[in-house]
C-alpha cells in the first residue's frame, strides 16, 4: 500500500512542481546554469549569450537589487537552484559571503590574472571589472591645476561649486567606507562635513546628472563613475557627446593612495548544483573576450592587466587606484552610511 | 464555510504584514537611535507631506474634472472623459524621469530661457522639479484617476430630481456643488484619495531619483547601505502606522454618509462658446500634463532607440507582462468580490477591520511585500521538504519559492486593496431595500447576487480589473526579486534602463506599458459609458 502512495505523491509533487514553474523550452542544451545578477540584463546578458554560444551551457537568469536577490538565496536555503551571484560592487559579496551563502571558487579556475586586492583572501569572490570614481571638472572653467586630492575638495575656494549625487548610492558608500579604512573615522567625517559645505545642490539624480549639471554651469565639479562619461562620450546622441566632451577626468590623489576604485564581481553559491559550469563561468568572465568586452561596452576597466583599453578609456588616461583589499570597504559600508548622515550629506 | 475560508485568505494575505510588524521583535537600539538622531524625522515629515500633498492635489483635480465632465458638455468632453483615465498607465518614476528631462537646470526649457534673455546660473528663478514639491506634482499627475474615476461614478449616480429639488428651492449651480453634490460624493472622493496616498507612500522610484528621503526610500537605505533587513522591516512598520491613519480617515468619511442616493443621472450641461473653450482648455490640461507631453517626449527617445531592439527579444517581455497583469487582475478581484460578500453577509460577525487589514498591503513598498512573501513560503518549502523526506524518502525541492505563484501572490498581496476599494464602493451603493425586494419577490440569494447586483456592479468590476491590470503591469520592485528565471516583465526592463541613467533607450518599454494599459481603458470607458447612457435614457 504504502509505495504505491509513494510512488503516486512523487508524481503528483513532480507535477506540482512543473506546472508551478514556468518552464522555458530547455531543448538542445546539456547544461545550465541558474545565474542571480545585479548587474542589469543589458549589461551581462550579450556576454552569457557568447557564453552559452562557447560552452553549450543555458543560462537561466534573474536580475535584481543585490541585497533583495541575497535575500531570496537566504528564505530558499539549502533548495536554492542559484549557482552564481553577481555584484556590482565588492560590499555586498562580502555580505553574501559574511551570511555563509557562498562557496570557496575551486583551484581549478585560476584567479592568478587578477591583483589580489580584487580577490576575497578566503577565495569566496572575485572581481569582474574595475570602476574608477574620479573627479570631472568644466574645461573652460576649472584649472586642473587647481586640483590635487578628494581631501581638497572641502577647501574654501569649491564652496557651492560641486555636484555629487546622494549618500544612497552605494559608490558614495564605499567611496566613503574607503576613506574610513584609510584616512580614520574622524578625518573622514571632517572631509565630508567639508564637502557637504561645498555642494552647488542638494543631491539628487545619478551620475550622468551630475556630469550634465558641470556641463550646463550649475557646478564646476562633479564626482562619477567613469563608465557614465564613457557613455556619454560613444552616445549616439550629438547633444550628449557635446556634453560629455565639455567635462574632463582628473585622477585625484596620484602622489599617495590613489583613486576611489570598486568592482564588479561574481561568487559561487552555497549551495550550487552546477559547480563545473559555475567554474566555466567564471573562467570565461576572466578571459581576454569577456573583459575586452567589458571595457567595450561599458567602458569598465578590465581586472585582467594584459587585456587591452577601449579608445575611450584610453582618452581618460591612466591611473593609480587604491590598494586596500575590497573587503574591509564592504565591512565598513554601514560606518560610512551613518557618518555621511551625521554630515548631513541626503 | 465561507466565514472560515474568509478568514483563512485573510491570514494568507496578511501574512507578509505579519512577518513585517513581527520584526519589531527584536529591534536593533543603537541603528534606531542613529536613525532617531539624524534622519527619522526628515523620514516622518516627507512622507506625510508627500502623502498629504498628494491627496489634495488628487481630490482637486480629479473630483473637479468628474464634475466637469458628468454636468457640463462641451468641445471634446466625451474625448476627454476617457483621455483622464489615461495618466493611471504611466508609471510615476518615468513621468518624474521625463520632466526631469525637460525642466531640470541642464535640460532644453532652461537653457532655452537662459539663451534667449542671456542669463547665468543663479540669474533667475525657476522650480526645482527634484524636489518635495515636485514628487508631490509628478504622483498628482499620474494618480489622480484613482478619485475621477470612483467620482465620476458617484457625481453619474447623484440623481436629476435631486438637482431640480434643489435649483426650485432657489439653490445655485455653485452651492448645489458644494452643498451637496460633493458632500454625497466625498465617501467616493476619500477611496481614491487613500489610494493615491497609499500608492505614494509606498513610491520608491520617484523619490530616490529626486532625493527626498521618504520612509520607503529609508528602508531601501538601511537595508541596502548598512546591510540590516531586520531594521528595514522596523521602518516598514512604522510606515503602516501612518496608513492606519489613512484609513481610519477613509473610513470616517463612509460612515458618515453610508448609501449614495440613486436616481437618474441629468442631461449635461452645454457650454459653447468661450465658456466652452474654457472649459475645454482647463479640463485637458492635466491629462496633457499627466500623459500627452510625457508620451510625446518618450516617443521622440523611443524612435531614436527603434533599431537596438529586435521583435523576438520584445515579443516575451509584452506577451509575460500582459499575462501577469491579466491572471492577477482575475484573481485578485474575485478574491476581493469574496472578501466584501461575505462581510456582507455575515456583517455582524465579520468586522469592518478585517477588511481594512487587507488593504494595508497596498502602502507597503514593494520590495517590502517581497521579503514578506520570501520569508514564510520559503520555511513553508523546507519544511515540506523535511516532511517528505521524512515520511517518503523524497525532496522535491522548492515547489512554491521562485515560481508564478509567489509572485502573483504578492501582486494580490500588494493589489487587493485596489480591488477592494472597487468592490466596496459598488456595493455600497446597492441598497439592503434592493436585496429585500428581490427577496419579496421570490429571488434566492444567489440568484439576487446574479441578476440583480451583477448589472449594478459591473462598472465597478470593471474599474477593479483595470486598475489591478494596469498596476501589475507597472510594478516593480517585487517582480525584480521573486520572479522565475527568465522571466522579463516591461516595468522590468524599462526600470533597468532608467536606472541606468539610459532614458532614451528606457522610452520604448515604458511607452509599450502606456499602450499595454491603453486598451483595457479604453474597454473600461466603453462599460462606463454604457452604464451612464443607461440612466440617461431612463431619465
């Protein structure tokens, strides 16, 4: 009696299961890959298509705010089908990993292309690519002479002269965390006490606003991310070309630490099913195509030193970045949110 | 038996408002403290001037335009009555993208003033569309056919003999508007306006783009930046508080007046002349605002972008929006139709809270409901699985979590009270007079509900689908984490792009999510009209 019931339950649950899924046509592949992003789709999905192009492995794909999709792995547990998280910025792989949701990434993908300060010492993440933070001045205003450090931007002289955009964003977070790690907690809430002080506006829109906002004369500097310059620089769009060509790099602090970097990065789950594919994945992400790519597209900078520079970013010039390890700007992420809000940066 | 089921799907549904109000448990002293110290209060004070602003703006506008159009005809107001229901369609954060676009320092309007009279930065005046201020105009402008629509149907309602009672007493066009044609229509008014106040406290999108910190946007930030859900989930809590309060007013505001009167609706009005084209002019002016000048802007990017974007990877993305928004809209109004007969029904035994509890969902931030919703089907699948093994030998795996189910679900969730508002107004306004004649005529219950209330309630059932459909298709932040792998909603991909900061590209699938909602207004408008012509030709 009892294994007929049985048999019976697995089908009606195995049923259950499929038509509570929403299957798409699996036809044609060995293979797949359960894949947890916040990296947007447009921005990760044409390189999983060179991905499953090259290996014959499907990819299955979620995009979401990483902190939501972290926790979807937590509430579905040991059950989860992820086998990948990927992130755009180190803080919150660090979570991922601090919550026991990811794996040590296998010998068998070499990690040794990447600087160590890019890689979780344990081998539990690694950086993607790299995005720099500098500062962007109006060329027919600012003398780039007139410039030097982060620090500097609290002097007297950019009162209500700068533009950057709300402590919300997760680059002004690890900006700030970065500082934290570097400078101590009280020095960096003295600089951003300072910088609050200087803002042209309050904070609102993104990074691209604000390199509008340099463009159009509201502020003379703004704070960024380069591959929004990038953008706007390769922008089908006369206008925003025109934009995007008034306003210049600077790369601050080239005489001791170096610029504000953070990455994009990938990690293996917990409790991956498909760890052989999870470890072509990230083999792929790594090579010469997939960070060329990268550089291409969105004008990040690729974690590989061999792999060449889009024309774009190679216009941009180059630069020292920080070196200290990615991890501790994520463990001090929370620190910095509270100090910028005692700053009274919104 | 449907007393038990009642309650039964109302746990199920409060089930994610549990898991937030639960969270208050065990809070964290010294992060709340530091919100206390620093930003707290800026989070209590936006929110209730977002919501408050919003409500009257949504009162002004979308009352003032029901009355306009149910009493007076003139150039282009059949036109326009159904053009004023379009602005529902129009996701909040794109229409705040789309200004900013136009009005912002940077944008074409300014430099236009700037080139034209020579002026520098700081030179002249001119509003700062991110603002307060101006998230409170942006969700007026998208939010206020919540209060035209239930007005429209209230003002239709207010019967002819009452007006002519009234003008034989010597009462004017003017105090018959505000003595009382408004008063009968406020209990319709206040359901919209709780709605529209609702939905901009649960806003996200709009907020966080033009910087005003707002309690939903302080979830996101403390969630997000200093990595504690547990204090998010407080937030989130103390948020619900402040829609208590919505809707105790709301309710208030029913009882006063508990049955609209019915009757014949009345001949409008006709204007001609420059009374008509002023009429015609006032009347457009908030759906140019509210939809027109942002479709135009969108569709001038959406053109430029036309080429990136191939049939086939679109084709899915319109066909699983449209699926979602049509099998929720179903289920979420018959389990609203539900919910309110039975509380008809059994008004004794079933209170007036329990209805009300069910629409809190609708002022919790999306991504909220989504933890809500993770949480305890997530231990519902483990547990099921332990229990298998246990007795079977056999994990299926998980059977609820990542699939349709939980993310309609949660649209239910979230929508219900949509629904609600609908299907409680509708049948407010079915008198117990109308079920006792029935009844004295020898008509079941059953058969009361079909023949009698069906006709009365179509109307509102229509509007209920509508909306659900049209919010589903415009939701955001949960589709973003529960959906199923692969699967891609509109909302999804033009937030993604907006998100971006890559508008332009971002026109197309906003655009798609306008037209998508389009056509099932354009049904609503042909019911509505049927109905109205209904009583028009009775009179």
């Amino acid at each position: 009696m009892l294994p007929e019931f049985h048999l019976k339950f697995k089908t009606l649950l195995a049923t259950l299961s499929s038509v509570l899924v929403l299957v798409t046509p699996t036809a044609g592949f060995a293979d797949e890959i359960n894949i947890y992003s916040a990296r947007n789709e447009a921005l990760i999905k044409p390189i999983l298509d060179k991905f499953t192009e090259k290996t014959d492995i499907k990819v299955n794909l979620v995009t979401g705010k990483a902190d939501a999709l972290i926790s979807r792995m937590q509430s579905e547990g040991q059950f989860s089908p992820v086998d990948v998280l990927v992130t755009t910025d180190a803080g919150r792989l660090a979570r991922a990993k601090s919550m026991g949701l990811t794996q040590i990434i296998p010998n068998e993908v070499s990690l040794s292309s990447v600087n160590a300060t890019l890689v979780d010492p344990d081998r539990h993440w690694t950086a993607l690519t790299k995005r720099a933070r500098p500062i962007m001045y109006a060329k027919d205003r600012v003398d780039p002479a007139t410039l030097s450090t982060m620090e500097a931007l609290t002097d007297a002289q950019w009162k209500g002269r700068i533009c950057i955009r709300s402590s919300s964003n997760i680059y002004n977070q690890s900006m700030t965390a970065a500082l934290i790690e570097q400078l101590g907690e009280q020095a960096t809430e003295q600089w951003a006490k300072g910088l609050v002080a200087n803002f042209a506006r309050p904070p609102a829109g993104g990074d691209r606003d604000q390199i509008r906002a340099v463009a159009a004369g509201q502020c003379d500097i703004a704070v960024a991310n380069t591959y929004y310059l990038a953008g706007m620089r390769e922008s089908q769009d006369k206008a925003t070309r025109d934009v995007a060509n008034s306003v210049a790099v600077f790369w601050p602090n080239q005489d001791d630490r170096g610029v504000h970097i953070n990455i994009s990065g990938i990690a293996i789950a917990k409790h991956a099913k498909n760890l052989a594919q999870a470890e072509a994945l990230i083999s792929f992400m790594l090579s010469e195509e997939a960070q060329q790519w990268y550089a291409q597209t969105n004008g990040e900078y690729p974690v590989v030193d061999a792999v060449a520079w889009s024309d774009t970013l190679k216009a941009m010039g180059t630069f020292k970045h920080e070196s200290i390890p990615l991890q501790t700007v994520g463990e001090k992420n929370a620190d910095a949110l509270k100090l910028m809000d005692r700053a009274g940066w919104k | 038996m449907s007393r038990i089921l009642f309650w039964l799907l109302l746990g199920l549904i409060l089930l994610p408002l549990g898991v937030v109000l639960s969270s208050i448990a065990n809070p964290d002293f010294s992060l709340l403290q530091h919100l206390y110290q620093t930003v707290l209060l800026d989070y209590v004070s936006n929110s209730v001037l977002l919501a408050v602003g919003v409500g009257v703006g949504v009162a002004i506008i979308g009352a003032s335009l029901a009355w306009a159009l149910t009493q007076y005809s003139f150039y282009g107001s059949r036109l326009l009555g159904w053009l004023a229901v379009l602005p529902l369609a129009m996701p909040a954060y794109i229409i705040a993208y789309t200004y900013t676009g136009l009005l912002d320092y940077s944008g074409p309007v300014q430099q236009f003033l700037r080139a034209t009279f020579d002026w520098q930065y700081g030179d002249y005046w001119f509003p700062n569309v991110r603002s307060l201020g101006g998230a409170i105009v942006m969700m007026t402008l998208v939010l206020f056919p919540y209060v035209y629509l239930l007005a429209r149907n209230a003002f239709t309602a207010q019967s002819h003999s009452l007006r002519e009672a009234s003008a034989s007493m010597g009462v004017t066009r003017w105090h018959y508007f505000s003595r009382i044609a408004w008063p009968l229509a406020w209990p319709a008014i206040v359901a919209g306006m709780a709605l529209a106040m609702m939905e901009a406290l649960a806003d996200y999108g709009t907020v966080a783009y033009f910087g005003v910190s707002t309690f939903t946007s302080g979830v996101f930030r403390t969630w997000f930046g200093m990595g504690s859900r547990q204090t998010a989930l407080q937030l989130a809590a103390m948020l619900t508080l402040i829609v208590f309060v919505v809707i105790w007013l709301e309710q208030r505001s029913r009882h006063k007046v508990r049955h609209a009167t019915k009757g014949n609706a009345r001949e409008p009005v006709r204007l001609t002349g420059l009374k008509g084209m002023g009429m015609a002019l006032a009347c457009s002016l908030p759906v140019f605002l509210g939809f027109i000048l942002p479709v135009i802007q969108l569709s001038s990017w959406a053109v430029s972008y036309l080429p990136d974007w191939s049939w086939q990877d679109y084709a899915p993305l319109v066909s699983q929006s449209v699926m979602l928004a049509g099998i929720t809209a179903l289920a979420t109004v018959l389990l609203a139709l539900f919910l309110s007969y039975t509380k008809r029904w059994y008004t004794a035994s079933i209170p007036q809270w329990a209805i009300n509890l069910a629409s809190m969902g609708y002022a919790l931030p999306g991504i909220v409901i989504a933890v809500g919703v993770l949480v305890p089907l997530g231990f519902f699948d483990i547990k099921l699985n332990a229990f298998t093994n246990a007795w079977f030998g056999y994990q299926p795996g998980l059977i609820l979590s990542g699939t349709m189910v939980v993310l309609v679900f949660a649209y239910m969730v979230r929508f219900v009270a949509v629904a609600l508002q609908h299907t409680q107004t509708g049948l407010q306004t079915i008198t117990p007079n109308m079920d006792d004649a029935a009844r004295s005529l020898g008509v079941g219950s059953v058969k009361a509900t079909w023949r009698v209330h069906l006709p009365i309630m179509k109307p509102s059932l229509i509007a209920a689908l509508l909306l659900v459909f049209v919010d589903v298709l415009k939701e955001l932040p949960a589709t973003l984490v529960l959906r199923p792998f692969n699967v891609n909603t509109l909302a999804v991909k033009a937030y993604e792009l907006a998100m971006d900061e890559r508008l332009q590209q971002a026109a197309l699938p906003a655009l798609s999510i306008v037209l998508c909602g389009i056509l099932p207004v354009l049904l609503l408008i042909r019911q509505l009209r049927k109905h109205e012509d209904k009583y028009a030709k009775r009179a």
